[in-house]
C-alpha cells in the first residue's frame, strides 16, 4: 500500500487537530497503509521562523514530504485561515513539493462560519504546491471532538461518518495519483 504523511499544522500539545489526525491515522493504517505523524509544532521555531531551508529539521522534513505518496493536512481554523506555524512549514517546502501525491485537507475549528476555511484558504495552496489529486476535505467542530481524561477520542457519529467517507475517499485515491514531474 501507500505512505502517508499525517501533517498536523496544530501549535498546541493537546489540540484537538493533532488529536483527531492521530484518530484518523488508525484507520489508514487499518487499511494496510504506512503513515508517518509529523506535529509541526516539533520543528525548531528558529528554523521555522528564521526561513532556514538548511536547517537539518526542515531537510529531514522535504525529505519526507518527497518519499510519501500522499499527505493528509490538517490544522485548526484560526482568524478564517490555516494556522501560522503550518504556513511557515509550507512556505519553506520546495515550490512542487506535493507534486503527484493525494493530498488530504482537514480542518477543525470552533463554528461553522469557518467550514469554507478549507476551500478559501488552503486548498489553492496545497494547488500551488502541485498537489496530484486534492480529495475533498472536511472540517469538524471542535464540540464534535471529545478528548476523554485517559487520552481517547470521541468524534460525534454524524462527523464521525463523514470523516471515515473523506478518509476512505483520499485512501482509494492513493492508487490513483497521476505521477506529475516536479517542475523547477
């Protein structure tokens, strides 16, 4: 089967975002896939902030971005746009660095005038990036996430549902992802 990077584009330790992916990783694994967790929020702030594509941190990331055959992307919905520390792992990735892969956007936020967040904001990025097959995303609210004292999660059953659709959508399209040469 395919490998995965699970990107959670979270600042916090105990996001919901990160949490949620994490939840989802299960299930493509379940279906015989490798993912690779990747919380951007473990990335040297120097190196993320300082704009330094040499750093050894955001190498070694490149470098996975380059080996998987799809990503899935998720973040938390602030200000109506993806989180800062997700942009600035983005903005230092090479220009066609999701080039042939299936891409996945998830997004979780605290109200529905954010759900087009996805759509609006990050999808003509994850374009811009050369992404091969962008599925349809989807963002939950952050109510319809329950993180329970022992550290499980619960997703409410009508999000639930729909994230198990996406999810199996964006695994099928593993298989289907035109091979584009990176330009540049």
């Amino acid at each position: 089967m395919a490998t995965v990077l699970s990107v959670s584009g979270s600042p916090s330790s105990s996001s919901r975002t990160g949490r949620l992916l994490r939840h989802l990783d299960q299930r493509l694994i379940a279906q015989g896939h490798e993912v690779i967790p990747l919380d951007v929020r473990t990335i040297p702030a120097e190196a993320l902030l300082g704009a330094d594509v040499r750093h050894p941190a955001i190498v070694e990331v490149a470098r996975l971005f380059d080996q998987v055959d799809g990503v899935v992307v998720g973040t938390p919905v602030y200000k109506a746009a993806y989180s800062g520390v997700l942009k600035a792992l983005l903005d230092l990735l090479p220009q066609y660095a999701l080039a042939g892969k299936a891409v996945l956007p998830l997004a979780t936020g605290g109200t529905t005038a954010h759900v087009l967040a996805i759509d609006y904001a990050l999808r003509p990025v994850l374009a811009a990036m050369g992404a091969g097959h962008i599925v349809q995303g989807w963002f939950t609210l952050d109510k319809d996430i329950t993180v329970h004292e022992d550290g499980s999660l619960t997703v409410a059953p009508t999000a639930a549902r729909a994230l198990t659709q996406v999810v199996d959508h964006f695994s099928a399209a593993l298989g289907h992802t035109p091979l584009l040469a990176a330009a540049g």
